[in-house]
C-alpha cells in the first residue's frame, strides 16, 4: 500500500521541542522528505534523509528514521510561532518508476502558543 | 537557488471556461514537474507527472482531456482546466524536480487557487 499517515494536530507552547510523527508502509523508499506548508501557500522542503540513515540533523531540525518499524519523526527543538503551519511528510518508492513520484502524508498543523 | 513559481497566484472563472496555470523553475533546469492539487485541510493529490519532450503521465481517476498538461521547455509546464466546473475549485501547486538532485527533491510554487462560478 501507499498509505501514509501522521497525527492530525499537535499545541506546544513557544520554547519547548515539537515532535511530528509520520508512518509509511512502503519499505522500498529510498528518501523520505519533510515538507512544511503554511496557509494559502505551497511546500518549503525542510530535509530529507537517505533510508539507510537513522538520523539526520539540520540546526533546529533532527530527523530520526526507524526502518524497521516504518516511522519517521521530525524534531524541531525552541519551537517558534513562525514554526506553526502543516508539516506533511513524504516518501519516494523505489517503484515509482523512473520519474519517482512522492506520496504525501495527511499532514500535520502544529500551531505554536505565545 | 531553486525557486519555483506559479502564475497566476489565483484566478476566478465562469464555467464552462478553459483557464492556464503557469509552472516555471527559475534558476535551475527540470526534466521533471509535478502537478497536485489540494482540497482544504488535505493532502496533496497527485495529478500527473509532466515530462519536457513528451507527454504527461496521469494518475488514475484523473482525466487527461480535461486537465491538459505541457511541458514545453526545461523551465516551464503548464495546466490547462478546460471547460471548468465548480467542482475543479481547488488548490493547484506544481512541483519541479532539480535534474541534479541527489535526492530527487522536488521543490514547489506557491500554489494557484482556482475558483470556478
């Protein structure tokens, strides 16, 4: 299947970590991406991390990949109000032929309180 | 570097018209481009996969009549909605895909908002 699911909503106050978690079922992927998009306006890549990684970390953004259970999360540490929009997470299937589609996770609003 | 961009930003017409979106890579060349449209508080849905020389790749459930695809040149594709109903109101965002992209990152435009009446 192609079925890639995060958690609907997360509220974390300004300061503190968040932590956005995304499932993924296709074991063949060979990236898997964050995006961020805030209202009315299209994604901003945030990064990306190879499959045979377990972690990567960008400044304020770490992503942790865990292979065998299929799950990635994306850490971004002293969350800012400009941090609040909807983080949609991605995966590249080795099967999506030659022009290698992303499928999209259902994204996640993280909204930031003052 | 990598920049994207969409024209027009949003437009509104009168159903039964046909109307183009722009898609356009400003600073580097994609053989590649993504067009996906967005319902609110959804998803991207993938509609087709634009290949500069040849024609697009559609997803299933998309019509290819009606949503025509272009891929010009290495810059630039475009979608024309033709004969628009209400129900193509939607969000519509391309993506471009950089040729030396280790990763095959796709980085997006800003989005065209069609409304329909």
């Amino acid at each position: 299947g192609e079925d890639v699911e995060q958690s609907l909503f997360l509220s974390v106050r300004e300061g503190d970590s968040s932590v956005i978690n995304c499932t993924y079922t296709d074991s063949s992927s060979t990236y898997l991406y964050w995006y961020k998009q805030e209202p009315g306006a299209g994604l901003q890549l945030l990064t990306y991390i190879f499959s045979n990684m377990d972690m990567k970390q960008d400044q304020r953004l770490t992503v942790l990949l865990n292979k065998k259970d299929k799950h990635l999360s994306l850490r971004i540490a002293d969350t800012q109000t400009g941090d609040s929009a909807i983080y949609f997470c991605a995966e590249r299937p080795m099967g999506g032929g030659a022009t290698n589609k992303l499928i999209f996770g259902t994204g996640t609003l993280l909204a930031v309180q003052p | 570097g990598a920049v994207v961009s969409q024209h027009p930003s949003w437009v509104i017409c009168k159903s039964g018209t046909s109307v183009k979106i722009e898609c356009r890579s400003l600073d580097f060349q994609a053989t590649t481009m993504f067009w996906y449209r967005q319902f609110p508080k959804q998803s991207l849905m993938l509609m087709a996969t634009s290949n500069e020389g040849s024609k697009a790749t559609y997803e299933q459930g998309v019509e290819k009549d009606k949503f025509l695809i272009n891929h010009a040149s290495l810059t630039l594709s475009t979608l024309t909605v033709t004969s628009a109903h209400p129900e193509d109101s939607s969000f519509y965002i391309c993506s471009a895909r950089v040729d030396s992209g280790r990763a095959g990152e796709q980085y997006f435009g800003p989005g065209t908002r069609l409304t329909v009446t």
